[in-house]
C-alpha cells in the first residue's frame, strides 16, 4: 500500500479509533442538544420580550382610549395622555388621516387598518377599532428588541461552541479513561500471543461496571486456558510414557527374537507374544483417539438408553463369559440428549470396568434418564475417586489387571459433553457408577 493509500485510509470511518469514534458520537448527540436548546431559548426569549412590548402596547391603548374627546367635531386626546417618549399615539379615520395623535410623530408607518399587532419596519404596531368607526393606532420602536435578541443569538452561538469544544475534550479524556482496561486486554493477549506466557493476566479494572466484568472475564479466561494447557502437557507427557513402556518392552523382545536363529515354533511363539503387545498398543492408542475427540463439537441427538444398554451387554457378552461371569439386564425405555457413539462407548466402558474390578455378576440398569452398573465389592476408596477421573490413573491395586487406565476418563468427558453427572453409588456389598442426564 502506497503513503497516499493509507493516508486516504485513516480518513476512513472504519479506521478511526473507538476513542475517536464515542468522542465524535457523544459531540455529535450533545451539540444537536445544545443548539436546539439555544433555538428554544432564542424563540422563548423573543416570544416573551414581544409579548411584553405587546402588553405595554395594549395598556397605552387602553389609556388612550379612554382620553378620546370630541369637541365640536374636532377630535383629540385629553391632556391627561401623557405617554412615554418613544410611543406614538394616533387616532385616524376610516380612510387612514390623522385625527388626532400624542406622543412621538412617526410618518413611516403605512396606511394599513388592520386591528391586531404586528411589526411595521423597527416599529411594534397596534391596531384598535374605535366607535365612530375610528381607529387607535399606538406604536413603539423595536430596535432595542432587535439589539436584545442579536445578542441573545451571539451569546448563544459563542456559548453553544464553547460548550461543545470542552464536551469534546471531556468525552475523548472520557473515553480513554473507560477504554484504558480495553488497551490492558488487548497488549496482554498480543504479549500472550507473541511470545506464549499465558500465565500473565490482565489488571483488574476496579468497581463492578462493565470494564471490570471485562477484565474479570478474561481473567477467567485465561485462567481457563492456563488450566486447559497445563492439562494438556501433562496429558502428553502421560501417553508418552505410557506408550514408551509397552513400546521398550516391544523392542526388547524382537531384538531378542531376532538376536539368534530359531525354530520355526519358537519364531511363531515370540509372534504371538508380541501381537498382544501390539494389540494393547492398538487398544491404548484408540482410546487416547477418543478421549481427544471429546473437544470437539457436540452434536446432540435423541438416544434410547435402554437400546444402548442391550446393545453393549451383546458386545460384551463373549468377555463377561471368558470371566465365568453374566451381565444382567434391568431396563426400561428412557430418552435422552447425547450422542450415540458416545453412549455405547460410555457403557462399554463402564460394564467393562465392573467386569474387571468387580466380584460376581454386573447388573445394568436404565430408569428414567439415569443407567446404573452394579457389581459387587466395595468399589474403590472413596478419596480415590477423584483421582481415577484422571487419565491413566487406575488405583491401588489394580496393577496387576489389564488397562491403560483411560475407560472412566473418558467417560468422564463424555458426560461433561452432555451436561451429564457421573455418579458414584456405594452400598454395603455392591458399588455402582450411574450415568445420569439432564432432563
């Protein structure tokens, strides 16, 4: 972009900053204010002034016509009228002539009979039949009433821009003081983004107005995301080691398969030791697959829990079998908001872990939004709960029995995708996970 170009662009309305922009909008919204106060003050200034001028109009008429005389056939005004200097007093005929007059000579105004008041050149002019019909013509200058309201209009012109010049450095030293958190938010998340320090935080905007909700939120934020990060290096790091081990273990014996000729059993042996192996690779790296997919976009659909339930009963069944043990069903039709993968694969899990950890046979129960695996035993210690949410966390004792430690996780993040709570169930002889939905 040439100088030219991004000089003609910063003229752009788009491009002016927000302080400029909420100072331009509050001189914009309090200048209108101002000039149609002045206006209205201006007018009801000029409306009462000439409404007084009237009054006084109307009372020297009032006098007057009350001095009117005829003496024999000449008219004239009794000496008693004794108006002010620059009021002139007239009482003409029909046909406009002077009859009689007082006060200051005006021979300017026109010889218009219209009763009423009205402005006559610099004049205020009043108009009143009289019997005979006369008229009363009572008149005064204007010109201090013209003088007065210019400058009225000059004070309230000089006033309005002064007012609107300082509205105008109020509002922008306004606006940067509001804005001022917005800046703060702004450069830490540039600094978080330039150089990966997302343990900095924003400063706390004081009071509890919108700047500080601001603030306060971004905070949450990047806590949030601090925690977010943190589990998630803590996660890989996990993996790493937990495939490391098997993988070592892997290598091991092909070297030592591999480390002198053998028998054509022994080879097929070693093989089948080792496909295990890979299985149990297969199986963890599945499972690390799904319990990352559980940050993805929830999609919820209708799901019969009962349906879900008899399907994993069937999947399992071989495994329950290999055990010496049944998986019994205790179910009625329930529907709720999930996914339908992830419900099978929830199940899945749960009859599993009931399989391996527990004594005797599961039962599998759904009632309304809520499916229970029961197995007898007392379950896991009640401090340990917590701890066998996390992923590859499996508990004492539990060593020496097949998993990757992964199956209640995932369950876990399941049901936070769904709203749902995973609900440990303690009883005198049995131990139960439920599963239960939001309504």
């Amino acid at each position: 972009m040439t100088r030219g170009a991004r000089r003609r662009s910063g003229w752009r309305p788009q491009d002016w900053s927000l302080r400029v922009k909420l100072t331009l909008g509050y001189a914009l919204v309090f200048g209108i204010t101002v000039l149609l106060g002045a206006v209205l003050v201006y007018f009801l200034a000029r409306s009462s002034l000439t409404y007084s001028l009237d009054a006084t109009l109307r009372e020297t008429a009032s006098v007057a016509q009350g001095s009117i005389e005829n003496s024999g056939g000449r008219w004239t005004f009794s000496g008693e009228l004794r108006p002010s200097g620059d009021l002139s007093i007239e009482l003409l005929s029909g046909s406009g002539r002077v009859l009689a007059s007082g006060g200051q000579e005006d021979d300017g105004l026109p010889l218009l009979l219209r009763p009423g008041v009205f402005s006559a050149g610099e004049r205020r002019v009043l108009i009143l039949p009289v019997e005979g019909g006369l008229f009363l013509r009572v008149s005064r200058p204007s010109d201090t009433l013209v003088e007065l309201l210019e400058t009225l209009a000059r004070i309230l012109v000089g006033g309005s821009v002064l007012m609107i010049g300082v509205a105008c450095g109020a509002g922008y030293l306004l606006a940067d003081r509001a804005l001022r958190p917005m800046d703060a938010v702004a450069r830490t998340a540039e600094g978080i983004a330039r150089r990966g320090r997302y343990q900095e935080r924003v400063p706390a905007a004081p009071g509890r107005d919108e700047m500080a909700r601001l603030t306060s939120t971004v905070n949450a934020m990047l806590d949030g995301l601090e925690g977010t990060i943190e589990r998630e290096k803590s996660f890989a790091r996990t993996a790493a080691h937990e495939l490391r081990t098997p993988l070592t273990v892997l290598k091991g014996r092909l070297d030592l398969t591999l480390e002198r000729p053998r028998e054509a059993a022994e080879y097929a042996r070693a093989l089948n030791g080792m496909r295990g192996r890979v299985e149990a690779l297969v199986e963890l790296s599945e499972s690390l697959l799904a319990l990352a997919r559980t940050d993805a976009p929830v999609h919820l659909q209708r799901v019969e829990l009962a349906g879900s339930a008899v399907g994993a009963v069937d999947m399992l069944e071989e495994a329950a079998h290999r055990v010496g043990k049944r998986v019994r069903l205790d179910v009625q039709e329930s529907w709720v908001q999930a996914e339908q993968e992830g419900v099978n694969r929830a199940l899945v899990n749960l009859i599993e872990n009931a399989l391996k950890y527990g004594a005797g046979d599961v039962v599998v129960q759904v009632q309304e939004r809520v499916v229970t695996v029961l197995s007898a035993g007392p379950g896991p210690d009640r401090q340990q709960w917590p701890r066998l949410l996390e992923p590859f966390e499996r508990g004492p004792g539990a060593q020496g029995t097949p998993g990757s430690g992964l199956g209640l996780p995932l369950v876990a993040a399941l049901a936070q995708r769904w709203d749902a709570e995973l609900l440990p169930r303690w009883k005198e002889e049995t131990f139960g996970v439920s599963l239960r939905f939001p309504t």
